[in-house]
C-alpha cells in the first residue's frame, strides 16, 4: 500500500478546514441576514398595528366632538371648532394629526337613482348641471346613471349597460346599484384620471336621498342646482370669508336667490347641517406612516357617532 506524502495529507486537512470555516461563515451570515430581516418585519409590523390603534383613537376623538357640536349647534360651517385640523400631536413612538371633511358639502353620486332603483330626473339634471361648470361632457350623467340603475336598458342616446361593459378587458357588468366609493366612476369606459381628478373633490358617494350641506359645499355646486345660475361659484374665496363666523348660504337665502319653482324642486336636496363625515388621521410611528379613512354617521335625533366604512385610501 503507497501512503501519501505526509506535506499532501496536511494540504488536504488546511483545505478541508478552509471549507468548513467558509461554509460556516456563510451560514452564520445567512442566520443573521434572516434574524435581522424577521426582527425588522416584527417592528414594522408592531408600528403599523399601534399606528392602526393610535388612529382609531383619533377616530374616537372626532367622534366624540362631532357629537358635542351637534349638541350646541343646529348648523354644520367651516367657521366651527370640528372644521380645524388637527396639528401634530405626540404619541409614544411618534405623532397622530388629522382633520375632518363634511362629506354632504358635496354632491352624491348615489342621488342619481331613487331608493326603488330608478333614475331620478333631479339627480341627473344637477349632476348634468355640475360637469358642465367643470368644464366635462355632461353625457357622464347618463352614463353614470345607467351605471347605477337597476334597469338593463341604456338610456338614449348616451347610456351605457352591461353590453358595453363586457366588451371591455377584462369584461365586467354594470353595479346596478348603489356604490360606495366615488372611485368606481373610473370603471365608466373612457372617463380616464383626468376627468376623474377634476371631479373628485366635488362628489361623494353617500346613501340614497342625502342632502348637500349649503353651509360648506363649494359654490361650483350649489349653481350646479340651478340651470344657468353662476351666483356662488365665481369667487370661492368671496364664499369662504362669507363663511367666517356663520353659515352662508343658508336655505332661506337660496330661496331668494332661486325663484319659485326653481327653489320648488331643490328644496328637498338642500339642508344647513350634515350627518356624513369623513375623519383622515395620519399617523407616524418611527419612520413606519399610515392613513386612516373614516366615514363616520352621526344621528341626526341621538347624535350618535358611528364609523360606517374605514379605508387606507381617500376613496
């Protein structure tokens, strides 16, 4: 039997210890990398679980001074305490801020259709009215109308159901329904981001049959309810120092300002105060940041607060 040169088994044994040195380097670092990872996902978890708590708390809080100020006052304006936003407050870890938005100071796309599902002539006619200020085809109307309606049956000659819709990629059908985010009018054919980002601060997607606030909705939509009326929306700044310490306009002043029947048929769509809110709560947990969305009711006879839908995102 030939034995190995003694220098040869030696050069084996460095190379084999090298091997096993590296590997276990490469294992340990491996190990650390994943135990680093895993403690960095915990932390991030845990912040967004405490932003997530902390925002709920926030939530509470606007719900609790929405329901005092109903207490006080018969009138929702955007000189009232609730309308200020929330600075930067500290909390363990970070800081919450946020504010609330009366959600009736905007038209409801939901009030195109009655509450048995057919479209409302009212509805579309203001609608129709508000695109037309904003400078957009006023056929979204139809379009958007026939989106809600329970009929199958396009409305002449703009309107578009399911047999539009199934053409699309990928195809879908109609809501024919009631919707619950302002979002959904980007599944009309065409209407694109543009159109969408231009309307978007005047519409809400609330139920069936919910009045627009005068005392805070834009004056864009408040002409919108008369055909041809431009009193309100020429200067919105004009409208928000009218607004500094009182409501305006109220019903009585677009009484006077809308003529008999024209007033008539707007009357049962306008109010001075709101049941709709929505509180946005930003919080910051170390460099991990949430935002909560909350739409909140409030009772129009009790005052109760209640949170109807939370989202992460505006719509």
């Amino acid at each position: 039997m030939v034995k190995q040169p003694r220098h040869r088994q030696r050069g084996v044994a460095l190379i084999t210890a090298v091997l096993i040195v590296a590997l276990a380097t490469i294992l340990a670092t491996q190990i650390g990398f994943d135990s680093a990872l895993e403690q960095r996902r915990s932390g991030a978890a845990m912040s967004l679980d405490q932003a997530f708590l902390i925002g709920l708390g926030a939530e509470a809080w606007a719900a609790s001074y929405l329901k005092t100020d109903a207490e006080n006052s018969k009138q929702d304006f955007p000189a009232e305490r609730w309308a200020t936003p929330i600075p930067p407050i500290p909390v363990e870890g970070g800081q919450v801020e946020g504010f609330i938005e009366d959600m009736q100071g905007r038209f409801n796309l939901n009030n195109l259709i009655t509450a048995e599902g057919a479209v409302n002539p009212e509805g579309l006619r203001q609608f129709r009215n508000l695109l037309t200020a904003l400078d957009l085809e006023p056929k979204w109307a139809d379009i958007l109308a026939d989106w809600l309606d329970t009929d199958t049956q396009p409305a002449f000659p703009e309107g578009a159901e399911d047999s539009v819709y199934t053409s699309q990629t990928p195809p879908y059908r109609a809501a024919n329904g009631p919707i619950t985010s302002v979002s959904e009018l980007l599944a009309l054919p065409d209407f694109g981001v543009d159109r969408y980002r231009k309307l978007k601060p005047y519409v809400a997607a609330l139920p069936i049959g919910t009045k627009i606030n005068l005392c805070t909705a834009p004056g864009i939509v408040i002409d919108a309810l008369s055909d041809g009326t431009r009193e309100f929306g020429l200067d919105e700044q004009s409208l928000a120092r009218s607004r500094t310490d009182h409501c305006f306009p109220t019903v009585s002043d677009l009484q006077g300002s809308f003529q008999g029947k024209d007033f008539e048929r707007i009357s049962d769509y306008v109010g001075e105060s709101t049941s709709y809110f929505r509180v946005t709560a930003l919080v910051t947990i170390g460099t991990s940041q949430m935002t909560l969305y909350s739409l909140l009711h409030r009772d129009a006879t009790t005052h109760l607060v209640r949170p109807v839908m939370r989202t992460f995102t505006t719509d």
